[in-house]
C-alpha cells in the first residue's frame, strides 16, 4: 500500500496529502521497459565495433546510454502530464498519479543527462559523449517539445532519437562514427514508424482525445497501413548492410531476411484486416513482434560477430 502523509488544516481537521513517491515511482519515470531495447542495441554497437573496450569502461558506457535514455523518458513525463492524464495507456505514471512534483521529474531528468553525458565522455571519448548529448537534445526538443504535437511524422522525424543508441556504442569504442554505425541507425530509424503505428492504430481513440496527431488519427487507417508495409519493405534491405559492410557473416544475412520477412508478412496482416471489426488483433500482435524482431535482428548480429552461429 502507497504511503501517505497526514497534514492538520487551518481548521484542525486532518487532510490527506498526496501519496510519497518510492524508488518504484522513479524508476517508473525512466520508462525502463523502452530503456531495455535502447541498451541492448547500443550495448551491441560496442560490441559490434572493430576496438575491443574493457568490460569495466564497456559497463560505463553501457550505463551512460542507460542513464541518457531513461532521463529522457522523465523529461517527456515531465511536459506531456497533461496528455498523459487523458489516455488510459499511460494514465498510471506517477506524474499523473501525482506521487512525483513536475519539478522533481524535470530535475531529475536533466541532473541524470549531466552525469550520463560526463560519464561517457570521461570514461570512454568525447565524440560518444556528444552523440549522447545529441541524441537527449533530439528527443527532448525536436520529438517531445516540437513534433508530437504538431505532425503526424513525429515518429518518423522523431524516431531518429531511438535510432542513436548502436551509433552511440560504436563510437564509444572507436571514437568515431563509421559507415557501420550509420547503417545501425538507418536500421532503428525505419523499424521505428511501422512499430509505433501499429500501436496507434489500436490506440487511435487515445490519441485523438489528447489531441495528438498520429497518423492514423490524421490520415486514416488505410494510409497508415500502406505506409507500415512500406517501411517494412524497405527495412528488409537496410538489415543486410553489417553483411554487406563485413561486420557480420551469412548466418546474420540468413537470420535478417527471415525476420525481415517475417515482419512484411505481419504488415501485409494488417493491411487485409477489418482492424474496427476485429480490435486491430494484428496490429496488436504486429507491434508485440516488432519488438521482438529488432532484439532478435541485433542479438543475431551479435552472436555472428562473435562466431557463436
């Protein structure tokens, strides 16, 4: 059960103040759950890179994106409480619960980013370090503070701040930025709009009744579908760079075209369902996927890497 404070009124009578927040609640500002994919392909850039890194300064930088990552998300719920309040997805973050002051999440997302930025650029190099920077600054104030609001490409645009993380590791490891590195954000930065619009499109009701513009809520499901299979169909080639660049074998090339077509068969799902008769039950099944197949993709590419398939 939540603790709560017992305050005496002006007038004697008890009131109940607002519950104390918990480590849970803090926790829970850093979206950890979107904080473990964004990990674990940055943790595979490092380990993807051509530089071998000390595990300890590996941990470090491991746990600087971590840190990046999660600050962000506390930053977000810091400016879209009030949107947050009004869609029953994310009705339950403790911003909107109230166990955490606005003030306090924004504190603890921007003193989160200075350690996380030091960090990196302390124990590894300063190019990472800016890329991190880059990469909180992207998606504070390009997707968060500009876009989601205003355009129904905030994913699109947006998204890019997700697709950082492998680039992130890469450079943490050599200091630079390679042909490699790009084609890993190139990867993210497709997968990233058919994976979150297939959650809006069962979530459209959401978002229109707190006024956000995604796709679906402004162009329609029938658009929204063309341009999931789209982008899907152009993932499929993209996956193939780190075969093409020498960064992994044919076991990896193997494993990429399965899971690539494996994710344009899902689209296609979507695209011939009546989604309002049936509750968007591929969407929903297309967005779980997703989010196993961009694991699946990188630990893929990690296990050819290092000879393990």
């Amino acid at each position: 059960m939540t603790d709560l404070t017992i305050e005496t009124a002006g007038n004697g009578t008890a009131a109940v103040a607002a519950p104390l927040a918990t480590w849970r609640d803090y926790l829970d500002l850093l979206k950890p759950r979107v904080m473990t994919l964004v990990v674990f392909t940055g943790a595979a850039g490092l380990v993807l890179a051509p530089t071998p890194v000390h595990p300890v300064l590996a941990l470090a930088a491991v746990l600087a994106i971590a840190l990046a990552a999660g600050a962000a998300g506390a930053i977000n719920m810091w400016y879209d409480r009030d949107i947050d309040a009004v869609m029953e997805r994310t009705r339950a973050r403790p911003l909107v619960r109230g166990v955490v002051a606005p003030p306090d999440a924004l504190a603890f997302g921007l003193v989160l980013t200075g350690i996380a930025v030091m960090l990196m650029g302390l124990a590894l190099n300063w190019t990472a370090a800016a890329l991190l920077a880059l990469a909180s600054a992207f998606y504070v104030f390009v997707y968060t503070l500009w876009l989601k609001r205003r355009t129904p490409q905030n994913i699109v645009i947006g998204g890019a701040a997700g697709a950082f993380p492998p680039m992130i590791g890469w450079a943490a490891a050599t200091g630079e930025v390679s042909a490699t590195a790009i084609a890993l954000f190139a990867l993210i930065f497709l997968w990233t709009p058919p994976h979150f619009w297939a959650l809006a499109l069962y979530r459209a009701g959401d978002y229109a009744k707190a006024g956000v513009p995604m796709l679906p809520v402004v162009a329609g499901a029938r658009a929204t579908r063309r341009q999931i299979l789209a982008y899907t169909v152009a993932m499929l080639p993209v996956s193939l760079l780190p075969t093409a660049f020498g960064v992994t074998g044919t076991a990896y090339a193997a494993a990429a075209v399965v899971l690539g077509l494996l994710f344009i068969a899902s689209a296609v799902r979507v695209c011939r369902e009546d989604g309002p008769a049936t509750g968007w039950r591929s969407a929903k099944l297309m967005f779980g996927y997703s989010i196993f197949h961009l694991f699946a993709l990188f630990g893929a590419m990690v296990a050819d890497h290092a000879g393990a398939i």
